[in-house]
C-alpha cells in the first residue's frame, strides 16, 4: 500500500515567514535555544527546516526548541499546534504555556513539584524561556490582595509549623552552599510538595502568620529553583522561581520578591541574555525600593552591574559596582535578612560578581583582583561549590592574560575544592578548562596535559552520575 504523501506545514513556513527569517537563520536561532537547554544541535542547518517544512516532523524536544525560537524572535507565546507540529490540540504538559499570576500560588508549586517529581524526563525537557520573564510589575498590590482575600480551609497553621519550614530550609541551605545543587534536590522538592504545600492551604489565626508562612515557602521555592539552576536544569529552575516570586508577592514581602528577581537576572545573564538581566535586576531594585536592607540594595545593585556589563556598558557598570560597595559597607549583618545570611551575600560575594562585571567588560586585570579578594575573604569549607567557581574564574582570567602555570595551578585548586560537590555549574567550569587548554594544540605543557587528562576523568564520571535524580 502507498504510503500517503506528506503535506507542506503551511502553518510552519507562514511563522518563518513573520520572523523574516531565512532558513540557514532559523536553524541557527533552533541551536542557540538548544545549547542554552544543553542540546548539542550543531548539525541542525536550513536543510532541517526545509525537510520540516514538507511536512517532515522534528522530534519532541527540537520541536519546542523550534516554539522558543519562534516565540523569542516573535515576542509572543508560539507553541506546537500554532506551528503545525502537534495534532488534536492537546500538548503535552511542560507548563510553559501557563499563565501563573492567575492561580493560586500553592496548587501551581504542587503542579511543577509533582511533574518534577513523577515525571523522569520533566527537569530534562523543560525548557528555559524569554517569555516566561514577563512579570506583571504593575499588579504587584492586586494579585497580593486577591491572595489575602483567598483563605484556606485545611489545618490550622501558626508559629510552630512556620519555626518547623525555617528550621528545615536552613539544614537544605547548609548542605546545598557545601555539596551543590544536585545534593538532595528532590528532597527539598518532596517536602515542599507535602508539608509546604499543605501549610500554605491552611488556616491562619492572623495575617501576619499567614505572611510569614508564604515568605518562607518562597524562600523554599527559590532554594528548588537554585538548585535546578546549579544543576543546569534551566526551565525546571526558571519555573520554581516564578513561583517563589508568586508566593512572595502573597506575603507582599517585596525585599525577598528583589531577592528572587536577582536570581532570575543571575541566570538570564550566565545564559547570554544579558538586556533581559538587567531588566531584571532593575525591576528587583524598584520593587524592593524603601524596604531593602542595605545589604540587599548591594546585592540587586551588583547584578545590575553584571547586566551593564553583558551589554557593553562599561560607565554604568563601574558605577554600579562602587554604588553596591557603598551599600554594603553601609550593612549591619545582624539586621539583614535570613535570606541574605543564608547565602552568604559579603564583600567575598560582590567581589566575585564584580569580577565577572569586569571579566564580561574585557577588563582582565581588576576582575583578577576582585576574584583573589574574593578568594582570600571566603569560609572555603561552609561555601564549597562557590569558592571553586571563584577559582576556576580567577584560573580562566589568568589564562586568558597568558599566564598559563598560574591558571593551571588554580584551576587545579578549583578541582580540589569540587570534591563531593554535585553541581552542574562545576562541570560546566570544568568544560571550560578543556576549551581553554584545547586552544592550545599540540604546543600545550606537560603540566596542563596532566590538567587536561584530570578534567576528562571530572567530566566523565560526571555524566555517569547525570542520570541519578537526587
């Protein structure tokens, strides 16, 4: 029997078309989108489109690339049945599509942390997104004050269970800043689905406890959401930010709101979007403006200058950085807030995000001063998976000025201190020592050939422990 023929995906090539794109330009808009997810889609070429536009149907995961791609290009939400690439108009759930500031805060935390938790492949396919970014700044008292509005009818909650949330997130918050993202990350994510999430849907004596309780379940969600950013799960982590940034906006507690934004910014930028960053990191300041500590004021301001920096403008950024030194030394620790303890924002913190400003701006030689004063000033052992980024950046600087025995003994520090730590950023660090020494050929030394072999042993048993979801 004749196999049908294939239609044309009329609906594909008229996107193409809006985006005003070629399709050698498509296809490298699909690989950008890949490589930020972790893909490797380098063969991806106009070819590819032309086949998808006959008819051909890319796999399940190039085919939300494909969404993204066109939704960035677009400014608007696209997904599968808009292009062609789904029939029936049922899509599979990776909740990207949904409108988050409509819902009750708890019964979306329980739809991510379920699909993280039942579904294998969820934390793997979700994908990071421009659109999801787009935060309604101007309805922050509306959405607050429908939330309060909104009371529960489950068990009553009060101090102890808020003590018992607090208590718990400062034993996940400890093993975290030592062992990494990967360490116990559905662990954090199991409690939050059960004991959180319940609390949340309870009764409450008083507003305040009501307040209290949905602050510190934020400050919950953002741990789930840094460690999925620490372990490279991009869409899964932006997804838990957006929900720590809706249960803060239930607490009306804008100076943590800042704090959830600036962490949103800190991954916008690692990923090249550096606009988006600072737009971010901007809207953290304005939110939090009045409430924030001084030491907050410096953390939002530092992440400001990290978005100057990605765009090229060198001027804001140095003002920037000098404004965040002003409000830090201004800080008294006793009376920031626990978020700000818990991470141990320092000098030790901003100068490593001002030595990354300063690397970013083609400056070399003060980001290497920032990253050693970074270095020096730092509990190497209580922040283990930072100090060894630090190193490695502080290695990769000094690389970058040809000092090459140098780089080599740091970054060799920097694999020292990874010891133990699960953490995706640490392996993508190591990657880079690879990149950088490959650079090199066949002129590399004897002592960074010894690095070289260490970093492939790193990566290798890496990926071994990549299937394991803990």
């Amino acid at each position: 029997m004749a196999r049908a023929p294939r239609r044309r995906n009329e609906k594909l090539l008229a996107a193409v078309r809006e985006c005003r794109w070629s399709y050698e330009a498509c296809a490298a808009a699909i690989r950008l989108v890949a490589r930020e997810n972790g893909d490797d889609l380098s063969s991806c070429d106009r070819s590819h489109i032309g086949h998808w536009v006959a008819g051909v149907k890319p796999n399940d995961r190039t085919c939300r690339f494909l969404a993204e791609a066109i939704s960035r290009r677009l400014g608007r939400v696209v997904n599968q049945i808009d292009l062609g690439l789904l029939k029936g108009g049922n899509l599979k759930p990776d909740l990207g599509g949904l409108d988050w500031w409509k819902h009750a805060p708890a019964t979306d935390l329980l739809t991510v942390g379920r699909a993280d938790l039942e579904r294998r492949e969820f934390g793997l396919t979700a994908l990071y997104s421009l659109a999801a970014l787009a935060v309604p700044l101007d309805q922050w008292q509306e959405i607050a004050d429908r939330g309060r509005r909104a009371q529960g009818g489950g068990i009553a909650v009060g101090p102890r269970e808020i003590d018992a949330v607090r208590d718990m997130l400062a034993v996940f918050s400890r093993a975290d800043e030592r062992l990494g993202g990967g360490h116990a990350r559905l662990a954090v994510v199991q409690y939050l689905t059960s004991d959180v999430a319940g609390y949340l849907q309870g009764r409450f004596s008083s507003d305040h406890d009501r307040r209290a309780m949905f602050s510190v379940a934020a400050e919950m969600t953002y741990l789930a959401g840094w460690k999925a950013f620490d372990s490279s799960l991009h869409g899964l982590a932006q997804r838990y930010y957006v929900q720590a940034l809706r249960l803060a906006n239930e607490a009306d507690d804008r100076p943590l709101a800042g704090f959830t934004l600036r962490a949103m910014a800190h991954q916008a930028v690692d990923l090249g979007h550096g606009q988006e960053a600072l737009r971010l990191a901007t809207a953290a300041l304005e939110w939090s403006r009045g409430r924030a500590t001084p030491a907050a004021t410096a953390l939002f301001t530092i992440l400001t200058a990290r978005g100057h920096a990605a765009t090229s403008d060198k001027a804001r950024a140095s003002a920037a950085i000098t404004a965040a030194e002003t409000h830090l030394a201004n800080a008294e620790p006793d009376d920031e807030p626990i978020w700000i303890r818990t991470s141990g924002f320092t000098e030790t913190s901003l100068a490593s995000q001002a030595g990354q400003a300063l690397r970013d701006l083609g400056d070399l030689p003060a980001a290497e001063a920032q990253f050693r004063r970074s270095i020096v000033t730092r509990n190497a052992e209580a922040y283990r998976r930072i100090h060894s980024l630090t190193l490695a950046n502080l290695a990769d600087v000094q690389c970058a000025q040809g000092r090459l025995r140098e780089a080599t003994d740091h970054w060799n520090h920097a694999m020292n201190a990874m010891a133990g730590v699960k953490s995706g950023r640490a392996s993508v660090a190591v990657k880079n020592i690879r990149t950088r020494l490959g650079s090199f050929g066949p002129r590399l030394p004897a002592f960074a050939q010894q690095l070289d072999r260490r970093a492939a042993v790193f990566l290798r048993e890496a990926a071994g422990r990549g299937g394991e979801r803990t």
